[in-house]
C-alpha cells in the first residue's frame, strides 16, 4: 500500500487543480440551457479515467444527459467486484447573490475548496477516479474488479439510470456498489451510513379566476388561490409536526430499540447545530430526536412557493393562480408512488371551495437499508480506520441516494456508503464547499478500501 | 351646450390619438427604472392642458413624481369651484406574457383601446382635460370655477399628495373634487359611487434557518418558513370568511337596512360575474351578497407570495425565508393604521415557534363616503342622465381611492365620483382596455355637468 499512499501524495496538488477544472463546469442539469457543459463534464471525466489507465471508457448516451462508464476487471473472477457510483451534475446556484465568489470559480480558502458541487458529487466522485489511477499507476496489482459509472442526472431524479442500468445489467453485474455521496458525522468522524431516506417530490398549482383581479373589485367574494394554497398546506401538518394525510405512516418500520440506542451513542451536539444553522428551537414529529427527525423518520416541507406580485412596492392584485413544490422524505418501507398517490388524494379532498387544483409528481426515490453485518460494510470500516485512525460511526443519514434502491432492484446487491463530505458544507445552498484534506484522505481511504475488501469477503 | 357637443364630436377622432400618445407612455410609479418615462406623462398633460386653454399650467414638483396642476376661474366667486383630479401613473403591467398586444401600445378593438392605463386611470382622467378644451375653443362661457390636478404616484398609494395638498391648500380651495377613476355598473349603466373602502396593504416575512439547507439533510427538524408562512395565513380567516384578527371588526360601520335593499335593487347577474371571471362558486364573509362582500364589507387577500426554488423541476431545498404581501380592504369607519398595527400584533401572537416574522405596512388608504343628497352627486346624475339617457345608479365600490377621504381631511370638501370605466376593463390585469364609446360619452358628460352644477347649487 505504501506505494500506492506515496502516489497519492506525490500527486496530491495536481489531483486537486483536476478537482477544480472539473468544477469549473457549470453542470446544473435541470437547466436545459446548460446541456452542452453536462456533456463537458462528461467528457472530462472520460478523459481522467482514460489517463489513470481505466478499460472501456466510454460516454454512454441515454435519451438525457449521458453516463461516463469504465471498468478495470484483472483480478480474477473469484475476487469481488465493486462498482463505483457517482455523479458529475449539480444543483443550480441560485440564490447567486448570496454567494461570496462565484459558484463556478472554485477558490481555496482556509483548506476548503469554494463551488457548486465541492462536495455533491464532485469532490466525492473524483476520489475514486484518482484512487484507481493511484492503484493502476503506482505499479500494483488491484485485487478487486472495479467498474465504475458516473452519471449526469441524479439531481434531477436520475430519470434515465433505470433503464440504463437493466440494459446494461449483465456489464455491471458486481458484488456491490460503492458511492460516496453522504457526509461523515463530524469533522474528523468517518461514519458509514446505512440508511437512507426515500422522496416524493410534489408540485401544487392552485387556480382560481380565469385572469389576475383587481383586490378591491373583487376582493371579499371569491377564494383567493393563494390564501387556498395557504389553507391546504396548513392542513398537512398538525401542530405536534405529524403528517395528516391520511395512510402516510401504514408502512412506515419504527426505529428499533437498537437503532435508538445506537442514535444516542452518536456524538450530537443539538446546541451547535442550532447555532450553526441560526435557528432559535428545533421543531418536528412529537416523540422523537432531533437525530431521529431529520434521519428517520418521514418529512413533508415546502421546497417552494409562487404566486401573485413578488416585485418591489404594492401590487393590489388578487391573482388568479398560486403554485407550491412540496416534498416528502420517505423511511423503509415507504413507497414513493404510494404516498404521490396519498398526497394527491388527500389534496382534492381538502381543498377549497371556488378553486382547483393540479398535483404532478416529480422524481421519487425509495428509501433503503444495508444490512449492518455486509462484509463490504466492514472492510469500509477497516480502510477508515487505517486512514482516520479511528473506528468510524454508523448512521443513517435524512437525505436521498433513490439509486441505492434502484441498485438493490436491478442489479440484486448492496450499496456502501462511504461518505466524506460534512453537513455543513452547504450543499444545495449558496457557498458550497469540500474540505481538500479529506479530499486527499478520501483518494487513500478509497485506495484502502479496495485492497482490504478480498480479506473480508473470505472472514 | 350644442356647440360643446358638437366640438366633441368634431374632434373625437383627435382625442382618441391623443389618448393613445398618453397611453403610449410607461409611466409605472412602482418601478424606479420608469422615473423618466413617468414625468414623460405629466409633461405630456401639461402640454395638452395648455393647448386647451387652461391657466397657471405647472408642473409641480414633489419628492416623489410630480403633480400637474392648472386652474381656469372666471365664472365668479359666486359660483361652485370644482376641483378635478386624475393620475396619469399605471400599475405594472406584468405577467407580460399574457397580453394579447404589449401593454404600452394601444390597439383599438372592438370599440375598445387595449393598453396599460386605459381605464385606470389615463382614460378616464384624459375625459375631463377633453371637457375642458371643448368649453375653452368652443367659445361658451365656462359657468363655473375649474381647477385640475394630475398626479403621478396613485398606484404606489399617493405618499406625496397630502403634503402636497396642505402645501397647496388654498390654491386648491373648492366645493368639492371630481374624479373619474370608477366604473359604472354595467354597460350603458351609468353608476355615482357614493362609498370607497380603504386599504391597509402588508408585507410579511417569514426568516428560519440563516441560509437554504438541504431538505434531506435537516427536513423533519425544524420549522420550515414556507410552511410556517402558510400556517400564519390560514389562521388570518376562518371557513366562513370572517377575518380572525382580535379587533378587525370593532370600527365597522355595518350597513344599513335602506343601503341592503338599494344593493338588491341593483341589475347584478351572479351566474355572468362568476362565468367572467371563470369561477365555479363564490366564497366570503357569511352572511352577505356577493355585491355586498365585494363593496360593503372588509377584506383580507393574499396578493403575493414566494420563497424557496421557483424554476423549472426540483430543487430539494429547504429555504432560508418566505415572503407575502396581504392587503385588506377596510370600510367606514376602519382607521388603515390601526388595522396594520391589529394585524402586526396577530402574526407575532400566532406565528410558529423556531421562526422570526418581520411585517412591514405599505400604504394604507381610509375608506370614504359621499351623502347621497350633496348638490354635486345630483349634478352629476342630471349630467349622466342627459348623455347616457337614463339616471345613474348610486352603488358603493370594492376598490380603494384613499385620496377622496384626503380631500375630506384636507380640504373639507366631498368628493364626487363620476366613473366611465366597467368593471370588466381587467383593470390591474393583462390586456386592460376601456370603451371609446364612454371615453366619448365621458367627455361630454364632464362638459355638461360644469354647466348644470350651478342650478344644483342653488336648488
């Protein structure tokens, strides 16, 4: 392995300008103004794994943003198979006034690196593009199989990885997937997460008159849409933050007595974390942790909401429609389809007299769970603790990787999540960053990982 | 009044030119970018109120957008001074997209100019400035004292008009004010608005968490500001439109018995205004009509709203902060500011823990009433009669005019309100436009009441 760690350091300052080229490109996907600098990214990663001596490399179209594909597969068939998963697009910048430099200019500071996607997924994808290039390299022989895919629509529901992944079921056929796309509990704290959160991601159009009204004309004897929007939304929640529609929590599985002995052991600081997000109480479903909101239980909350005069001054308008994207994250066993189906229902039932309503589903994920005893889980473990020094945490984490499910579906195996991102890195948000040194310990962790896997897999 | 009639007819096809030239101005006060284009109006005004003969023609300065003033007073210090007043600024003209011709390039259609301002208030102010002219050229001998103010800042709540109308007091003495900015009841049914509601316009923000965060990473947790903002407006009224603020209703003036059986006197067809505006059924205060709701009782609408992602997709965001701007329409004897403080006090009491609420009050305006047995309404009814051939209705209006209870407070004078326009002029809204048939009528009913005002006073 020595070898192997002194490629990565030799080449630590090249592999990091690599990192900032690659966030140079402004691979928002939703946008579909920037399709050709997804394809960029695309093309840049192709060229990375060329270079580091991967096999097969190619840019696999699908009917959106391609997939960039390799594999290096010399270990010999009775030695596991890992396929490395990640994903070259982003989130869109805006609100860009907030940002201190620009999103698409990566800038240094105090050792972090500043840019939409440092840390989803760039940073975190790049680091098993150079620790496969730091293995083929150095000279040693890799003792695994390694495939690897990187694709360009999971911010916008990876709507194509499906079918991607069943047409090419038999070439990524593998032991398991490896994705770093989570963050560790705290700096310095490697953690695996073995739980995931699932999304139903909703939009709401309310309509009310045929066009925008004067207020004081009309106002006082029609449903305004946007106070009826209002009104739905009120009726989501009680006030003890549980969800009112109605079915919601049929197939939700209750944390165990375990896990919530497990989630007390982790090392939660509820006071900085609500100065590090500046709010004055935390809030959520009655009965639980504020660990246990955010991670494992179900969610609904507003990701946005529009209608009538948001310009400067005083617009006496009674407008004729409102509209509201509405998320919910989901636990095991929930269903993305069912709970749409639940919301959409719940919605028509409540809603006010004098208008309608149009509910349209966007992307969904199921939520998923590693079994805590996978040999692949623990040779993760092994290879963070060999470059942390020291043991790391297992947590499930509130977000959604819907692909970890998808990979269970399609391709029968598990996911390990080896994530080396922070919470606090502001992803989705203005000011994105990654912190370089674990972008640096990530490369070895990865390096690590891949040799100690076949010990593992015979224990 | 055979000759002044018959200059109006004359000349039609020249004020109708000239009114498009008006109309051709962008004169939005709201928006700070238009500030040129806004005194482009006045100085436009000032120019055709010279040309037709007026006096003492200025263009008189404020901290904001200027008046234009003029004044013509030969008939005597025996005879009633009439004070008319007009704005030549616009709302803004968005959504753009839905106007079937820009907004500031009037087409004629139908009979009808379609632009920004036609109705409100260019239109209906330019009738008088026509009047004017056609007493002025056609020799007759004007038998009562006239003076003109145009300002240019109604839309944005006339901030500047009271000190000017103090500044200017006596310059503006007169026996009453005479304003075009209402519609009649319906087409060929001229209508003398007796009764105004007033306005206290608000704008709320809701601020959580001190930057957008993830909605996987924190959802569950906190007191989203898009959910707390629609749970503060759904308990702003109660499901059978009553206003829930502690104290809203404490200054109503409810209507009385001779007023209700005048209101159902009036030609209103439900089942057409709910199919023009494309409502399926009418919602408000229980109770009461829809002409009454819409006229005679107080309000409270949402007339704005946003936060969060807005764009196209998803975005899986949970945002840093909410907005709304909410007005409500106030009735006799509602003070606007005792209203905004109500209403501030509420959203403190009621809002939810883990968020700040900032509420800001925009321009407020008091309602206003006219008795039904001034010299001037009757004046104005013989003025309607004789053009329009039949008596006018008197009804009370929905919208807002807080000037007419200035000039109560000012000048002490009532305030007649002669309106041309129809309630279906989409005034506020894409695509307004208004008659040239009652842009026609309007001039020669302003010319003839400034002869039979006189006779009135006496009687």
């Amino acid at each position: 392995m020595s070898r192997i760690f002194e490629f990565i350091d030799t080449h630590q300052e090249r592999f990091t300008q690599e990192l900032f080229d690659l966030l140079r490109i402004p691979s928002v996907s939703t946008d579909s103004a920037l399709k050709q600098d997804v394809r960029k990214a695309a093309e840049f990663l192709a060229a990375k794994l060329e270079d580091a001596g991967m096999e097969n490399v190619q840019i696999a179209e699908t009917p959106g943003h391609p997939v960039v594909m390799a594999n290096y597969l010399h270990a010999g068939d009775d030695k596991p198979t890992v396929l490395i998963y990640g994903h070259y697009d982003v989130q869109p910048p805006d609100p860009l006034d907030l940002w201190t430099s620009p999103p698409f200019e990566p800038v240094e500071k105090d050792g972090k690196v500043y840019a939409r996607g440092a840390s989803d997924d760039k940073g975190q994808a790049y680091i098993h593009v150079k620790a496969l290039e730091a293995w083929l390299k150095s000279g040693e022989k890799l003792p695994v199989n390694v495939k690897i895919i990187i694709e360009g629509e999971e911010e916008i529901g990876s709507p194509n990885l499906v079918p991607f992944l069943e047409k090419h079921k038999e070439d990524l056929a593998c032991d398991m997937v490896l994705v770093s796309d989570t963050a560790m509990f705290a700096k310095d704290t490697p953690s695996i997460t073995y739980g995931l959160r699932g999304l139903a991601y909703m939009e709401m159009e309310v309509f009310g008159p045929n066009r925008d009204l004067h207020s004081g004309v009309y106002g006082g004897a029609l449903t305004n849409p946007l106070n009826a929007l209002c009104e739905i939304v009120a009726q989501l929640k009680d006030e003890n933050g549980v969800i009112q529609i109605p079915g919601f929590y049929d197939d939700v599985i209750d944390l165990s007595e375990e896990e919530r002995e497990a989630s007390r052991k982790l090392p939660f600081d509820e006071e900085g974390w609500k100065a590090s997000i500046g709010i004055p109480s935390v809030h959520g479903e009655q009965g639980y942790t504020t660990l246990e909101r955010k991670s494992a239980r179900p969610t609904l909350d507003m990701n946005g909401m529009w209608g009538g005069y948001q310009g400067e001054g005083a617009k006496t308008v009674l407008p004729a429609k409102a509209g509201a994207k509405i998320s919910m994250r989901l636990v095991p066993n929930q269903h993305p389809d069912k709970i749409s189906a639940l919301f959409a229902d719940y919605i028509e039932k409540i809603k006010p007299e004098g208008v309608t309503v149009k509910v349209t589903a966007h992307h969904g994920g199921h939520p998923a769970m590693t079994p805590i005893d996978f040999y692949g889980l623990k040779a993760a473990g092994k290879a963070y603790k060999d470059v942390y020094g020291k043991e790391p945490l297992l947590a499930r984490e509130g977000g959604s990787i819907p692909i970890v499910a998808d990979f269970k579906n399609v391709l029968g195996v598990d996911t390990i999540l080896m994530g080396f991102g922070l919470n606090t890195d502001a992803i989705h948000s203005p000011n994105e960053h990654f912190s370089l040194e674990d972008f640096h310990r990530g490369i070895k962790t990865s390096a690590r990982f891949l040799e100690v896997l076949p010990e593992f897999e015979k224990s």
